[in-house]
C-alpha cells in the first residue's frame, strides 16, 4: 500500500472541491457577467471533483481490497447500532477494530449460515457441540401428550 499515492489522490479532490465551493461563493456575491463568469468556473471544478473522487475511491479499493483477517471480539462480538442495524465486531490481530453493520435481514441470513456451518464444522472435527448443545425437544415420544376431556390429543 502506498500511502503517499492515496494522499496525492485525496489532496488533488479536496482542493478541487475546495476551488468549487470558493467559486461559488464568489458567484453567489457577483452580478452580471462577473457571475456567469464565476458560475461557470465553479461548474468546472464540480465536474473536476466528481472525476477525482471517483479516481480517490477506486484507489481506495484496490489498495484495501483482499480480505482482512480478525477475530470476534470476546467482549461484546455482536450489538444493536441505532436501532436499525445489528453491528458484527472483530479485532485484527494488530488491536485493530472492524465493525460491519447488517439490516436484521442480512443478519438472520448470516446467523443461520454461521450456526451451518458450525454444526459441520464441529460434525468433521469430532462433534463436541452436540454434548453441549441437547435437541430440542430432546424425544417427541419421551414425552407425555396432554388431553382433553374426550380423551384425545390437544
């Protein structure tokens, strides 16, 4: 990762963002051809920052891409963000901390494959959930049925 070429990339789209807000600024106190004169030029420069904020994200995603390595964290692995979001907290081996925030979809859909795969995971390495982890309900048969007062199965 090249830290002086993502510095480069994000100074030249603040100082175009930065010329675009001056502009019009100066647009907005200016009359006449003066205005359109500055207006024009702080058009310019929008379109400048847009271009170079694309050019600043797509570096950002390749030099971040690949995956990043972590651990659940032992302390509080999962929690409500703003009472929208379930946020999934890690810690890189460096003491880094990564977050990632799910809709309850995308967490439910995450839960269930986590619980999959655990189960498979713990079946191929020799099953020590299952002394952990009872069936529930342990027997359908193991248990009485209630009945009525006819005598038949609620």
């Amino acid at each position: 990762m090249d830290p002086d070429h993502l510095f480069n990339v994000a100074a030249e789209f603040a100082q175009a963002t930065g010329n675009a807000e001056r502009f019009h600024a100066r647009a907005a106190s200016a009359t006449g051809a003066d205005r359109a004169a500055l207006t024009k030029k702080a058009t310019e420069w929008q379109a400048i920052a847009v271009r170079r904020r694309k050019h600043l994200r797509a570096s950002l995603r390749e030099e971040l891409r690949g995956p990043v390595l972590a651990e659940p964290d032992t302390e509080l692995p999962a929690a409500l963000w703003q009472r929208r979001h379930v946020e999934i907290r890690a810690c890189t081996p460096d003491g880094s901390r990564i977050r990632v925030r799910c809709t309850p979809a995308q967490a439910v859909a995450l839960g269930t494959a986590l619980i999959g795969f655990a189960a498979l995971a713990d079946q191929l390495g020799g099953g020590v959930l299952g002394d952990i982890l009872t069936t529930f309900p342990p027997h359908l048969s193991a248990q009485p049925q209630a009945s009525g007062q006819d005598g038949k199965p609620l």
